[in-house]
C-alpha cells in the first residue's frame, strides 16, 4: 500500500475569500460543546467558526457516557448547546433520554443524506467511518473475501481478530446485522466469527492492524480512519503496519459495508439554540467537510466533498442501506447477543 503524507493541516488555516462570515450579529454570544472527538481538526475548526461569526466556543472533552451521563444529570442548568459524538447509537440513546431537541434547517437537510442524520432531526451526521476487513496481502488473497457473513466459513478459522463486545463499534456493527438479518441470523453470524477468533478480543483497532502484521491474526474488522492515521504516525512500527496491511469493503454485492458516523446535536435545553444549529450547519458545509476529510481520515458526509486520496485509493464502495438511527434502537439488543455468544 502506497504511503500518503499528511499535507493538508496547512490547508485547514487556509481560507478561502468568501469563507468571510456566517451573517450572525453575535454581539457577545457563546457555545458550549460536549465532545467525545479529541482531534486536533476539530479545533482548527472550532476556531475557524469563532472568527467568521465572533461566537466564541468553549469545549468539554469526554467519553461518551459520561458526557451523555452529565448532561442528563445538569438537566435545566447545564452549559452545553451541543452534543458531539463518535457513534449515531449514543446519539440515538441522548435522543431517547430527552437531552436533545429537534431542529428544522435547510442547510442541514441539503448537506446531510437522510440516512445520515436522525429521521426526526435530533441529530446529524457529520463524518463517515466504514468497519471494513483489512488483510495481511501475504496470507489473504482478496478473491477468498466476499461478506462479513463468510467471514464464519471454516476456511477462516482461527483467523480473525477485532476488538471486544463492549466496544461501540462493534455493537454498532452488531446492531445494523440485526436490522439486517433479523435477530437470529445476526446471533447465528456473531457465534461463528466467535468460534473463529484468533485470540481473545483485546485492545483498541490500530492493535487489530499489528496483531495480523505480528502474524497473530490474517484478517482484523476494523474502522478504515485508523490506516490512514497510522500511516502517518510518529510510531515506525504503525506505519510499516498501516503500509503493509490492504483493505477490503465488504457485502459490495449483497447488503454493503457497515457505516456509522460522527454526529451532533442541539441540547435540549440550550441557552443558545440558535448560534448551535449554525455551529452544526457550518461543520456540514463544504469547506469543513473537506477539512475533516483530509485531515482525519473520514468520509465526508456531504455529498459534493471528495475524500482523502487514500480513501479514493481504495475504490468507491457501497453502503448498507439502512438509517442510522436504527444503531441505537437495535444497540441494547446487539449487546445482549454479544454476550449470549462469549464475545468478550
């Protein structure tokens, strides 16, 4: 796999003249944000909309139970205007304990696919992560790939690696199988890629990449933002695994590769709602998305933004067709089946 270096921060400070203001009188106004996302992006970002609007934004990082856990505990007398978090289930979940409004905007609806944003409005998506297989090319012709279903076939056995159930992803993943299959097909699936795990799941996705370099694994389900961030990571040995390892998208001819998103919300009981749905609307332009996209690795959500050269190095690809809102209705069950099946 070809190495891509990482240019585009410098873009990121690069404005163009018409990105100049927003149109809002701010005359002092502020936003709160809760973020789970900890990149250096989304600062650059969040400073980018203070100047073009004078809204100043003050951020308060955590994971996300616990920050979904705070807001619903401040209630009336929280801080935070929005939610900004790394998977549409926790979304789903604020959503479902009452810590987030509906919004109607314009902006949003044209930026945003419908299946990428809450089908009441609660929330929106704003970058893509595809769970895809990634390989070990010396051990794994791609021809042996086909689904993530066949991924239980004998032929795999003691082969596959990826992180444990109590991970969001996978029950994310979990989640839109059941939405998919139905609830016994989906625990069918999940017992036979238990049965051929290569080791017990353990540590987070970049490990999955080492552990099938390391020769302890030929095939990891993981998220695709994470090659290209160990490609250009300060660690020799991830970016000998980010160059060594291939990807594949799978399901391309039956029901496509599972995506989910980072997304964000107005709070219910913002002081500012607002100056919030704007903050949201400016992440879902075209200029924010390109940034997110070639500074992070993810997909844009938007639909007129390119992605990364990395990215399109490995094809386009299909999606399931599925809203994500369903992560969160189907993610109590996905968890449920996980443990039902020993995956730790």
């Amino acid at each position: 796999m070809k190495k891509f270096a990482l240019t585009m921060l410098l873009g990121l400070v690069v404005f163009s003249a018409s990105a100049c203001t927003l149109g809002v009188d701010s005359d002092g106004e502020s936003i709160t944000i809760y973020s789970e996302r900890h990149y250096d992006t989304d600062q650059i970002l969040f400073d980018r909309f203070e100047d073009q609007t004078g809204i100043t934004v003050n951020v308060i990082d955590g994971d996300a139970d616990p920050l979904i856990n705070r807001l619903e505990n401040e209630g009336e007398d929280t801080s935070a205007d929005v939610l900004l978090i790394a998977d549409a289930g926790r979304l789903h979940r604020a959503k479902d304990k009452n810590l987030l409004q509906s919004v109607e905007s314009e902006t949003l609806s044209n930026n945003i696919p419908s299946n990428y944003r809450d089908s009441d409005n609660y929330w929106f998506g704003l970058t893509k992560r595809a769970r895809v297989l990634v390989y070990h090319p010396d051990r794994v012709d791609e021809s042996a790939l086909s689904t993530y279903e066949a991924l239980t076939e004998p032929e795999f056995e003691g082969r596959v690696v990826t992180r444990t159930s109590a991970n969001i992803y996978n029950q994310s993943l979990m989640a839109s199988f059941i939405e998919i299959m139905g609830q016994d097909d989906a625990k069918a699936w999940a017992e036979g890629l238990v049965n051929n795990f290569a080791r017990q799941p353990a540590g987070n996705d970049r490990d999955q990449a080492k552990y099938v370099v390391e020769g302890n694994a030929d095939i990891a389900i993981m998220n695709t933002y994470y090659i290209g961030r160990m490609m250009n990571s300060s660690d020799a040995f991830e970016q000998e695994v980010a160059d060594t390892v291939e990807v594949f998208f799978p399901n391309q001819e039956t029901t496509g590769t599972h995506v989910n998103v980072s997304a964000a919300g107005v709070t219910r009981y913002s002081s500012n709602p607002e100056a919030a749905t704007q903050f949201i609307e400016f992440l879902s332009n075209e200029e924010s998305q390109s940034s997110f996209a070639n500074a992070n690795y993810e997909f844009p959500v938007n639909e007129h933004v390119e992605p990364h050269d990395l990215l399109k190095s490995w094809g386009d690809f299909k999606a399931q067709a599925i809203n994500l809102s369903v992560l969160g209705e189907n993610s109590q069950r996905a968890a449920t089946i996980m443990d039902e099946v020993d995956w730790r």
